[in-house]
C-alpha cells in the first residue's frame, strides 16, 4: 500500500468493482456493465484504487499487463469532488510502476494528449485515431442467406477457432481473455463460420454499457458484409434490454469500418489519440471493425 495523505492506493479487489464502475459512469465514457470483471478476472494485479479512510473509493487506474512485452493502461479516473489534490498522480505512479520496462498504449482524449505525450513519457502517438460511434442502426432487412458463411452462437466447440482467428489479427495469443469476454455476463457473441469448414472469418460481442446504449466490441471480421452481417445479428438477438442504440470504437485507418459506420447512420464522434511507451503496435488493421475494449487492449 501507499499513502497519499489519508488516503490509500493499493489493489482493486472484487468487492471494489461496483464502485470502480460507477466512478466510471459518472465520467460519461462508455464501458460494459461487466467488463471491469472480466478483466479483473485476466489480471488482477493490474487494477487500483485510491481509498479514503473511511474506505470510500475515490480513484481509479487499470495497468493490464497483456504479454511479457505489452501493457494498456486505462480506466483512469477520480472521482469530480477529489480532483486536484494529488490523487490521480499517486495512483498513476502505482500503475506505471507495475508496468516496468514495457511497451505499454493508451487512448487520450484530446484536451489530455499533451500530458501523456510531453510529461507522462507516452511519446509515440499513432498516425491514426479511435472514432467513438454512437446511435441506432439502421440495417438494411435481409431476406436472402449470406452467401459462402453462416453466423453462430460462440460455443465450446467453436471457441478454439475463434481463438487462432483472434490470433491472427493482435499476432499474440490471447485465449485467456477471448475465453472471458464471449461468455461475458450481460453480453452476446457470435462467430462467422465459413460454409462446409470450421474456419472462422470474423466474430463479434455486444452487450450492456454502463450509459445505457449497448457496447460492441470486438468486431472483427475478413470483409465489411461479414461484419455487418455480425453486428446486425448481434444488436437483433441481444437477449438484455437496452436504450436501442449502440457504441462502437472504430479506426479511422480501416475504411471499410468507416463506411459501415456511415452507412448505418451512426454518429461518429470525436477522435481519440492513440498514445505509446515505445514502439506502435501492429494488428491487422483491416479486420478491426470495431475495436475489443479501450480500457484495456490496443485492438
């Protein structure tokens, strides 16, 4: 533990999380009911908190560690009241120094970006932006099959190919939290399986976001129909009650994902930079449709 005046910054713990996530949502930022906890669950020595003495909750930083080489840093917040004493600071020391030596990125909202690329050593800032996408699609109704795939439920025995698709696109595995977030509490997830193989060419989750609308993430797929084709089933099967609009991080370097985005009407937001330790991470940008968690992971 540190000390930060009476206050204490030390590890999350689970029973923390309710209140981690509702110092989120008073942010005004997207993030799922439950994907705090499915975090948590991958690394649980990469998430703190600022308590006050009586045990109040009155900041938050997430520091994932995603492979020996790569951390993200996210989830970064104090609660309005406890602003400008300090305490963002002190828990941010807490998080780097979990980090250590590696690489490690982050998203910026644009009136921080000089902070984190001049003062807090996140230099490396991307040639491309997150776009935050918000609003109620509007689908085109299909009557006719999609041609060459078909669209499933994520079970047991569609996971594992799941995995080696998600693979090949973040070039690391990343079982572990793949696994997690498709059976996330309060979401959906569905996979592109190619006809007559068990090869998958695209999935997607979606589930409830702390503002209310529902939050997708990951949307991968090879081609824009099949994400299209995924996500228009994902927001028509989600079993859980929302407002009836969704949110979607896309990036501004894939424009096929920029064209989905327009063509089902959403309103496209402001842009948020991506900011690096070290050297940029790779994916394959043209897969990203929608990108997995901004919390938490690059892609």
């Amino acid at each position: 533990m540190t000390s930060a005046g009476s206050e204490i910054v030390r590890h999350m713990t689970w029973d923390d999380v309710p209140q981690v996530v509702e110092i989120w949502r008073d942010t005004g930022l997207a993030e799922g009911t439950h994907t705090v906890h499915t975090w948590f669950r991958f690394d649980p020595e990469g998430f703190y908190v600022v308590v006050s003495d009586s045990g109040e909750i009155l900041g938050t930083c997430a520091a994932v560690i995603l492979h020996s080489k790569l951390a993200f840093v996210g989830l970064y917040a104090v609660k309005k009241s406890h602003r400008g004493k300090g305490l963002g600071v002190k828990i941010w020391k807490k998080a780097m120094e979990h980090i250590g030596e590696r690489n490690a990125g982050l998203n910026s909202v644009p009136e921080h970006l000089r902070t984190y690329r001049d003062l807090a050593g996140f230099s490396n800032v991307a040639p491309w932006c997150t776009l935050i996408c918000e609003g109620v699609p509007d689908f085109i109704v299909q009557n006719d099959e999609p041609e060459g795939f078909q669209v499933v439920q994520i079970r047991a025995s569609v996971l594992p190919a799941v995995i080696n698709y998600d693979a090949s696109i973040h070039g690391y595995d990343r079982s572990k939290i793949v696994t997690l977030s498709t059976s996330e509490q309060d979401s959906y997830a569905l996979a592109a399986v190619r006809n007559g193989t068990r090869r998958v060419c695209g999935y997607g989750c979606i589930k409830s976001n702390v503002q209310g609308s529902l939050l997708v993430g990951p949307l991968y797929a090879d081609r824009v129909d099949i994400a299209e084709e995924i996500l228009r089933r994902l927001f028509a099967e989600f079993p859980g009650e929302s407002n009836g609009t969704i949110t979607i991080a896309v990036i501004n370097c894939n424009s096929e994902a920029m064209n989905l985005v327009t063509k089902l009407r959403l309103d496209i937001g402001q842009e948020v930079p991506r900011c690096y330790k070290r050297d940029q991470v790779r994916a394959k940008f043209e897969k990203v449709f929608g990108q997995h968690a901004l919390n938490f992971c690059p892609f």
